[in-house]
C-alpha cells in the first residue's frame, strides 16, 4: 500500500502526537494542522485558496463544534471525524457535514490506520497530491 499525506487536526496535542506516531510507523506522512484551519482542508475545491495537499484529514469534531468552523460546510475530501464517546450529538454533526468515518476517540486511537484508508476508499480516491503548477492531481494505484 502507498503511504498517505495525512493532516490530524487536534488542539489536544498528547492525544494527537498518539495518532501521529502511530500513522508515522505505519510509513504514512502525518502532520499536525491548527484546528483553525481546517475550514480550509474541508471545504469544497472552488472555495480553497490552495489545493489540499492531504489525502486525508483526521478532525477532532469537538474542537470543530466549538468554533473551529465559521460556518457550515460539506466536506469534499476522505476526512475522519472522531469525538468523545458521551457526545453522540457530534457523531451526527461529523455525518451530516459528509466525513467519509466518524467514530469514538478510543476506536481512533486503535485503528487510526485503517479508518485513514477506509476514508479514503469511501471518497473513491487512492491518492490526492498537489503538484507545482497543476493543482490537484488524483493518481489511481
């Protein structure tokens, strides 16, 4: 399997660098993005100032409810959203907003590799990458 861009999108950075690591040894490429932004990983290509140069991005929806995200958007790239597990109201949040997975903090943190690839194969997409000078460019294996 290719290794995938991932962006994780976390304002608990012990929580995070846990989804790091494990995404890091799994040989995939793991960043960590302000939760701010990510209004801009999420939103549709003719809104992004840049292309997304994510394969995926991975969504802490309790930061994103409390004011991450200025106003509603679909998500039109592979995302995972994930929550704690007594906040099932952000469960339907993350579905309605179209996240291609939404599961508990504690299955993330199991399966954080997996549920990348899922999403990524839910958005019928093996690879997203921006190259100079062409945008968005989807690669099939």
């Amino acid at each position: 399997m290719t290794a995938l861009r991932i962006a994780v999108a976390c304002d608990d950075l012990l929580f995070a660098s846990r989804l790091l690591s494990s995404l890091a040894a799994a040989g995939n490429d793991a960043e960590l993005v302000p939760v701010v932004q990510v209004g801009s990983l999420l939103a549709e290509p003719a809104e992004r100032e840049t292309a997304n140069p994510f394969d995926v991005v991975i969504v802490d929806l309790e930061a994103l409810a409390s004011g991450a995200l200025s106003s509603p958007c679909r998500v039109d790239v592979p995302a995972v959203g994930f929550y704690p597990h007594v906040r099932f109201d952000l469960r339907a949040l993350g579905e309605r907003l179209g996240f291609a997975v939404v599961v508990p903090r504690s299955r993330l943190v199991r399966d954080v590799v997996a549920l990348a690839v899922r999403a990524v194969e839910r958005a019928g997409v093996t690879r997203t990458r921006m190259r100079a000078g062409e945008g968005v460019v989807r690669e099939e294996q």
